[in-house]
C-alpha cells in the first residue's frame, strides 16, 4: 500500500514508511517526556501566542497573531504543541509551499525557556515529519540563525536536514528577546523525509558525518552566541559579517554544507564536488 505524495500521480509513500515515521516520533515523544498533538480550538490558539511570548518577547507584536494562527489551521496547516501534562512547552508551525514544491515551509519552532536541551524540539519535529508523510508531503524546509551552534548541530546533524542557500538579512531588523536587532542571516535548510540521512538520524542511528578533505572547507561559527550577545555585545556583532562573507559566497557558487562541528563549524564541499545534489529542485 502507498499515499500518493503531494504533486501528483508517479509520487508515492509506501504506507510502511508513514507507520515508521509515527513510530519514531511517538518513541522521541516519550523519550522527552510529552505528549505532542495537533492544535485547533481557540483556547489552544491562545496558548500557543503566550508561549511564544515567553520565548521571543514582544507582548506588544507578537511573531503571530491569534487570527492568523486560526486561519492557518482552518486552511489545514500544521500547528502542533509539545505538552508536559497540561503545560504547553513547545510549539511548532508551518504553512504549504506551492503546490509543486511538494514542500512543507516550517515557520516558527520553539521550546519554552529553560527547557531547551530536554528533546522536546526533537519530538515537535518528528511529529511534524510523520504529519507530513501522512500527507504525502516528502520534504520540509525551515530557516535559522548560522551563528546559533546549537540550531546548526540540531538541524544538520541531529534531523538530517542540509542546507541549501544563504539568506542575507532575510526577515530585516527583529527587535525582540533573541535577535536583539541584529541583522537577520538565515540558512535555508531542506529536510529530505525519506533519504537515508534522514531516516538514520530519526531512528537515532545517525548516518556516518564526512570528516572534509582537499575539495571542502571549514568556516567557523561562534561557539555560543547567545552567550556572547549578552557579555560582549560588540563581539557579538562582529561574528555576522565574519561569516556572511565567507559562508554566503561559498554556497552561492553551488558549494553545499554536508556537516556541522561544534568546534569547527560547517564544512562546505566546494562547488565541482561529486556530491547528490542537496539543491531545492526547481
């Protein structure tokens, strides 16, 4: 038995696949200690804007708003929450690309202050994944800060997922509790479901990580910017264009980030490498 993906006939999703995917996520779930379910009515709508409240600040202009959060679910969106017994300690959202991207765009994501660490990410994405495959959806893509180490080792390494192109200050100046005004880089990353990199990592057997030759490169990353920002802001600041410079034009000629290092940042294979292509398909 298959699920036709999203795009068309000739897409399939053998059913297996599906059941593997709400396996996984059901054992991370447990793992972290939470229940993570789909969220629909008002009340929870509500919930989910205090929360992110809690994580970004900015009561005041929230990331989202309680009527554009009901839409989205209406419409048949993914907005799920992570919850311990009745407290709700994570949240995640994402909204359909278009049609023949057969792409779902993860938005927002997080976990309740102080609880970072706890696997509750984890068990929101792994949700969100057997959510998508259940609809025939074989990829998600989301983007994040490259100088937050911890983002950049959860996303590659730890889901799988790749990069696949340098945002330069895609969201412009966000005056909130984590970007602070900074400008706002992103890396775009995509999550092949079923690849094998992928299914590795969500069954928690991550595949082998390239240790980087003579055709890639090293670019380092702040080991803790979060930390920086707070002690030395003027350090802080300095990191952006530092890796802008070198990562940005690197990808932008077709180099592709294959790893992240916690002490030695990301490796780029340079462009010319025999690699799969880990480009978004056109």
């Amino acid at each position: 038995m298959s699920i036709e993906a999203a795009g068309g006939p000739g897409l399939s999703i053998e059913a297996s696949a599906v059941g593997l995917a709400a396996h996984d996520a059901a054992r991370w779930a447990a793992k972290a200690g939470v229940a993570v379910r789909e969220l629909r009515d008002l009340d929870e709508a509500h919930a989910v804007i205090a929360l992110l409240v809690e994580i970004w600040g900015r009561p005041e202009n929230p990331l989202i708003t309680v009527e554009f959060l009901r839409a989205l679910t209406k419409a048949g969106n993914y907005v799920a929450g992570a919850y311990d017994g009745d407290r709700l300690v994570g949240v995640c959202i994402g909204f359909h690309e278009e049609p023949a991207a057969r792409t779902l765009h993860s938005h927002i994501a997080g976990v309740a202050p102080g609880l970072a660490g706890h696997g509750i990410g984890m068990a929101l994405k792994l949700h969100q994944r057997a959510w998508a495959l259940a609809r025939g959806i074989v990829a998600v893509e989301w983007t994040f800060d490259p100088l937050v180490s911890r983002n950049a080792y959860f996303n590659i390494v730890k889901l799988g997922a790749l990069p696949v192109e340098y945002l330069p200050n895609f969201y412009g100046a966000m005056h909130d509790a984590i970007n602070g005004g900074d400008d706002t880089d992103r890396l775009l990353v995509r999550w092949e479901l079923l690849s094998p990199r992928v299914r590795a990592a969500c069954s928690g057997t991550p595949c082998e990580r390239p240790s980087g030759g003579p055709s890639s490169r090293r670019v380092a990353a702040p080991a803790d910017i979060e930390a920086l920002r707070v002690h030395d802001a003027a350090a802080a600041r300095s990191w952006r264009p530092r890796l802008r410079d070198e990562l940005e034009p690197l990808m932008a000629a077709g180099g592709r980030v294959v790893d992240y290092d916690r002490e030695l940042g990301y490796l780029v294979e340079l462009a010319g490498t025999d690699l799969e292509p880990t480009r978004r398909p056109s």
